[in-house]
C-alpha cells in the first residue's frame, strides 16, 4: 500500500526554527517528526510519495530513495495549496487504487493511522477550541462523515479534520477549486469524495499533539 506525504510548506508558524530546516526535519525527543511518522506507518504501507518545495532538498537527502525500509518517491509542490502537490502524485496510482495521505508536518500515533486503515475510506479527526482555523467535519450517529467546509465562519461542530486520511485514486477524477485567496484546498476534493464513496470520522487517539509552533516541540520533548 502507498502512502502520499506532504511536506511542501514553508512551517511560518514555527518560524524561527523553519528558516533554515523544513517542518517534517525538525527534531523531538532526538528525531525528526518524518522519523517519528515513518516509524509509526502501519505495516501494510511498503512504499510512499514525498510532496517537496520549500527546502526540498533537504528532505531528498535525509530520506534518499529508501527510508525507514520503504520505497521512497518524490514529486513537487505548489505554492498554490496542498491539492496540487497532491495531485502531482496521481500517476504513482494505479484506477481505484486505495492509498493513504499523511501530511508530514504533522503528529500521529501508530494506533491513530492502523484504525484509520481498518476501514475502506476514513480520515482522521479531533477536537479543537477554535475550528474556524481548519477544516471542520459534519458527521452522522454512525461516524459517517456527511460533509467537510474549510476554515467556516459559522462552524457546525468543533470537529477538526486531521491530517491523516484514507482514500482511492478515483479522487483524482475531481476538478480543483480555487478559493479567493488564490489557493486550492484538498479538503474541498475530498468533499467531494466523501460524497460519492463515503468516510469514516476516526477520533484521533487521547492527548493527540499537534506540530504548529515552536511550544510545540518543547511540549512534544517533555510529554510525547
């Protein structure tokens, strides 16, 4: 099974440590957090597809072509939203190919990502206290996702969505959106996705961490 890692952004928000190390490189508890995610990847994952741009380089060179014994690919970025990076990868897929998306500047329990993979299509998800920042999920009694709305003005629930998901290649047949600002949001491909295949909410693990700023790493140091 292949997963898709996205490791493209500039990491503003921990700037100043993302000046001169891209976001997945920066290290906790002695390894970077692409260590910790590769470490962690279920078993079934053999191989993965690295979206690079920002100090892409450096990633090239600590991960090579084989990392943490998995086949290692790489395609490039956009400055211009996660989705086209994403897309970049389609031709790695074979038609209706499952395959799992891991964003690489993020924290994510072994358990987290093996229940993800337990069902057909899911994607991560948690609690948060502010979601007009993320992507916000709408979900049924039975955890069945019922719709995604990036960064609402009036959230429906204060159910984030992670970034971690489970998927098919049939999510390359969606057309991009583009938002106001210029750039194109995966989130609003997988809407659509969502819609026509269904998702499984899965509720991230206890104590679930997030990599945003640079308190981060000193609280990931102290208590991961």
């Amino acid at each position: 099974m292949k997963v898709i890692i996205t490791a493209a952004g500039e990491g503003v928000r921990m700037r100043p440590l993302t000046l001169t190390t891209p976001k997945p490189l920066l290290k906790y508890r002695g390894k970077t957090n692409l260590d910790h995610l590769f470490e962690r990847l279920p078993k079934e994952i053999d191989e993965a597809i690295i979206v690079v741009k920002y100090l892409g380089d450096q990633i090239k060179q600590y991960c090579g072509h084989k990392f943490h014994g998995r086949k290692i690919s790489y395609v490039d970025g956009s400055e211009k939203g996660n989705a086209v990076g994403i897309f970049a990868a389609k031709d790695f897929f074979k038609p209706q190919e499952r395959f799992a998306i891991a964003y690489g500047d993020e924290v994510f329990a072994g358990d987290e990502m093996t229940r993800c993979l337990a069902n057909k299509y899911s994607w991560l998800c948690y609690h948060v206290p502010d979601p007009t920042k993320t992507g916000v999920l709408t979900i049924a009694h039975d955890w069945k996702i019922l719709e995604v709305i990036e960064k609402p003005s009036q959230p429906k629930s204060n159910l984030a969505a992670d970034g971690f998901m489970v998927v098919s290649a049939d999510i390359f047949k969606y057309d991009l959106i583009k938002h106001a600002n210029g750039e194109y949001y995966f989130s609003d491909v997988v809407g659509k996705f969502l819609k026509d295949y269904g998702m499984t909410a899965v509720m991230a693990s206890p104590g679930h961490t997030q990599l945003t700023t640079p308190n981060d790493i000193d609280f990931l140091d102290s208590s991961y």
